[in-house]
C-alpha cells in the first residue's frame, strides 16, 4: 500500500480507538439505561473497525486520550447531545474518507455502512430536557437581547453617569425576567403544559443571565459608550455562541439563524439610541 494510503490508515484506526474511549467514558456517565447500552454496542463497534485497520496497519496504535476527554467535558458540560452531535461530524468526515479508500481496501463497505447505522442509533436515542425546553430558552435570551440592547442604548445617551444607567438597566431587565417567565408560565398552564413551572423557570433563568453580561461593563467602566460598545459586543457573542450550540444539537443552519437575532438586536438598539437622542433634545434635558 502507498504511503499516502497507509497514513490514512493510521489515522483512522487512531479515531476509532479514540472514538471508542470517548463512547465508553459517556456510557458509564449515562443515567439513562437504554442510551447507556446504545452508547456501549456503539463503543464495542468501534473497538471492532480499530481491530479492522489494525489489520490493514500491522501496528498498535493509542488513542487521542486529550480529544476523548475535550468531548467528554463538553458532554458533562454543554451536555450529551452537543457532544455527540459533533463526534457525528467527525464520522461524516471519517465516512468521506473511507469512501476515499474503498477501492483499495476490501471490507471498507461494512465500516461505512455501520458508521451510518451509528448516527441513525445516536438519533434514535437523543432526548435531553435541556433540548425540551429550548423554546423556552429562546423565548429568555430574545427577549433580554432585543428588550435590554434598546433599553441600554436609550439609557446611555439619555443618562449621564453609569451607575445610573445600571440602576435603570438592573430595574428593567429584572422587572422584566419576572415578567417573561410569569407570562410563559400563564400561556403554558392556559395550553394545559404540565411542564410548565420548568417552561417558565428556563425562560426567566436565561433572561437573567442575559441581563448580568449585558449591564457587567456598566459595573466595570467609567465611560457610558464604552461600556455600550462592549455590550454590544456582549450581545453579538451572546447571540453565535448560543446559535452555534442549537445548530449543532439541533441541526438548524447557523449563519441565518445568527444574521437574523444580530440584524434585529442592533437594529432595535440603533432605534432606541436615536430615540433617546430625539427625547433628550425635545425633553431639554443635559444629563
């Protein structure tokens, strides 16, 4: 076998072995029995293609033990089905490279067919209750992006000293995530969810933890338009951050998802900075 070949060989008996680890460690972690043993026959199979390449190798070989335990950390943090959501990725490009070596090495076939009968398992079994209430985690952190990113905007050109502004900000967003999730939990309860005390805890839950990072550099900073620059900022990561995590675990397309919220947060907040410019002038007020 050419060396470009062998290589490639190497490589992936190395991804199986790690891919291995990584189904075996989330299967002790699993609490759930059935996915447990889902994640095991799936462990035990990719054992059985590293023992194929192996084969084809002639060399023992170790696996990625610091890419097993970055996927298992994302796991225990960002939860089992980001984690593993993206080690179906990385199958889909094991899966192209196996088709790349096919005609040259007999057997190939089987591995790709059982690497699809992964991902068809994997998805068979995903069921996470933080993925349940996802539309209430939305409903949260929109609200508190659109709602906060004007308020603060307006408040900052209307106001003159940050503290103010933080006092207003804090006022607002808190009254606010009440708000949120006592109207989640009313239109829940209405529709006869009876989920719907946790429905309205998500929502509040992330409307508050959005209203931390956005008033934070009103707390840290002298300057008022730098603290709203830095904001802004805050939104925008806010915002690829949390539609990257439901791209990937949901299978949703990023960059139009992403587009949308940004284009209406800075929207709302390019809006709510004029207005506060208008009123300020119209009201007389020298703050």
């Amino acid at each position: 076998m050419e060396a470009r070949m062998m290589e490639a060989a190497r490589a992936a008996q190395v991804s199986e072995l790690t891919e291995h680890l990584v189904y075996s460690r989330l299967a002790e972690r699993c609490k759930d029995r059935g996915n447990a043993e889902v994640l095991r026959s799936i462990a035990e199979a990719e054992l059985a293609h590293a023992g194929f390449w192996k084969g084809i190798t002639g060399v023992d070989a170790a696996p990625n033990r610091l890419r097993a335990a970055r996927i298992v950390l994302t796991a225990r943090i960002l939860g089992l089905t980001f984690a593993l959501k993206l080690m179906e990725r990385g199958e889909t490009r094991a899966a192209a490279r196996y088709g790349d070596l096919s005609g040259a090495i007999p057997g190939l076939e089987k591995i790709a067919a059982d690497e699809d009968a992964h991902e068809k398992s994997l998805l068979g079994m995903l069921d996470e209750e933080r993925l349940r209430y996802v539309g209430s985690i939305v409903l949260g952190l929109n609200d508190a992006l659109v709602e906060l990113t004007g308020a603060l905007a307006g408040f900052t050109l209307a106001l003159g000293d940050t503290k103010i502004i933080t006092l207003a900000g804090l006022v607002t967003g808190l009254s606010a995530a009440f708000s949120m999730g006592a109207s989640d939990y009313l239109s829940s309860k209405a529709e006869g969810d009876p989920r719907a005390a946790k429905s309205a805890l998500y929502t509040g839950i992330a409307y508050l933890i959005t209203v931390i990072l956005m008033i934070l550099p009103y707390l840290l900073l002298d300057s008022k338009y730098a603290s709203l620059g830095i904001t802004l900022g805050i939104v925008i990561a806010i915002i690829a951050g949390f539609n990257y995590y439901i791209s990937v675990a949901k299978e949703l397309d990023f960059k139009r998802r992403f587009f949308e919220m940004a284009f209406i947060s800075m929207g709302v907040a390019a809006f709510s900075f004029a207005v506060g410019y208008v009123l300020k002038i119209a009201l007389g007020v020298d703050a």
